[in-house]
C-alpha cells in the first residue's frame, strides 16, 4: 500500500483567538467553545478515516505551548506537533514537505473549520490522487476545506491566504506549473455566525452526522440564527 498521511491544522481554543470572526453575535468564550465542540468532531472523523485507510494521522497545533494540552484529547491515532514558519502559507507548504520527506507519496491537508464535512469526501479526495497530482474541495467564500496532492510543489501557497481568491491562486499556481488538478464539490466552512444556516440545512438534509458535538453545542447555548 502507497505510504499516505493526513494533516490536520488546528488552532488552541482560546477566547479572543478563534473564531473572531463569530464575535459578535457570540461571546469570545462562546466562539472559543464552539471552536473546540468542532475540532472535537473534526478529529473524530478524520481519525476514523486514518484508520479506515491506514493513513499516518497528524495534528499540527499553533500555538507550540497548546501541544499538550491537544495532546490530551485527539484521539491516540493522531501524532502530535507544532506548526512550523511565519505564516499559514508557510505552513502549509513546510506540512507537505514534511510528510514527503518521511515516506508519503500522497498527503492530505484539512482545517478545523469544516466539522460537517464527511468522510466520504475525504476518499474522493486521496482517490482522485491516482489520476491527477492534486484535488482540493472548494468552500463557497472562496478558500477551500482540504486539498490533496502526490508531492510538494513549490510555490503553490505564495498568495495571500485571507481573500476571495484563495482557491483561484492556488490553482492558478499549481496549474502554471504543469500541476494536474481536480476540483471536488463545494462544501462550507463555518466562519462567521451566517454560516451556521449551511449547517442547519446540511442537518436538515442528513448531511451533519459526524459533527454532534457541534450541533450539540450550539443546541444548548441557542446559537442558532434566526431562520
């Protein structure tokens, strides 16, 4: 079997640090709750599917000192480190380059602002890599919830990484160097209190069955918006 891995970023939920962008309506300590509720469910899922696919699982946390304290509630599955370099760009690049250089022939990267995407998506994601050198799946503000790819590719993530053209710059990047990409559905990330309709409609739908500790948190607090 092809040596895989799959990456996880995620922030320590401290007030005042995550989920900024939810403040108001919620209080920071909400957001930093809420914050936590979905990081719970997104490493449930993604640890299930590491062992599902025998995947080397990794948590990368920022900042360094929360390591531990992450450490202590990830699943066992997951391998604990820090994030390395300046920014989310760097970032990003030095986790690809990293899990290259220790054996993977095809890495999958995810954030901790997606908890309703299914598992289902990430094998559509690591399968697509047997026909294309990297697949990534939209989220509807124009950055994405996970991208996928067979090696490094240097320059891919040199753009701003806080716009509407996240996804268009890196694909733009990638395919100005020859990169072969594939484009999945679109899913949603929750960043601002607006995305929590897509959330109710996804529960709605059955589409929100791997995140309960999410749902059920903004179920006790009513944190729902209105409609």
């Amino acid at each position: 079997m092809t040596p895989c891995s799959v990456v996880v970023f995620a922030k320590a939920p401290v007030p005042g640090r995550v989920k900024t962008r939810m403040t108001p309506p919620l209080s920071p300590e909400q957001a930093a709750q809420l914050y936590a509720a979905m990081l719970g469910d997104v490493l449930e899922v993604t640890a299930e599917f590491a062992e599902r696919r025998e995947l080397d699982a990794v948590l990368l946390v920022d900042p360094a000192a929360a390591c531990g304290d992450l450490a202590r509630t990830a699943p066992p599955r997951f391998r604990i480190s820090a994030q390395r370099g300046p920014d989310l760009s760097a970032r990003m690049a030095w986790a690809i380059a990293e899990a290259a250089a220790t054996g993977s022939r095809r890495v999958l990267v995810r954030g901790s602002d997606s908890p309703a995407l299914e598992s289902s998506t990430l094998d559509v994601a690591l399968d697509a890599l047997a026909e294309c050198d990297l697949s990534v799946c939209p989220d509807l503000d124009g950055g994405y919830s996970l991208i996928a790819l067979t090696r490094p590719v240097p320059g891919l993530f040199d753009h701003p990484m806080s716009t509407g053209r996240v996804l268009d710059d890196t694909l733009d990047n990638a395919r100005r160097d020859g990169v072969r990409v594939r484009v999945l559905s679109p899913h949603f990330d929750l960043d601002t209190a607006e995305d929590l309709t897509h959330l109710a409609r996804a529960r709605s739908e059955g589409r929100a069955q791997g995140c309960r500790r999410t749902l059920a948190y903004l179920d006790e607090q009513a944190l729902w918006p209105d409609g």
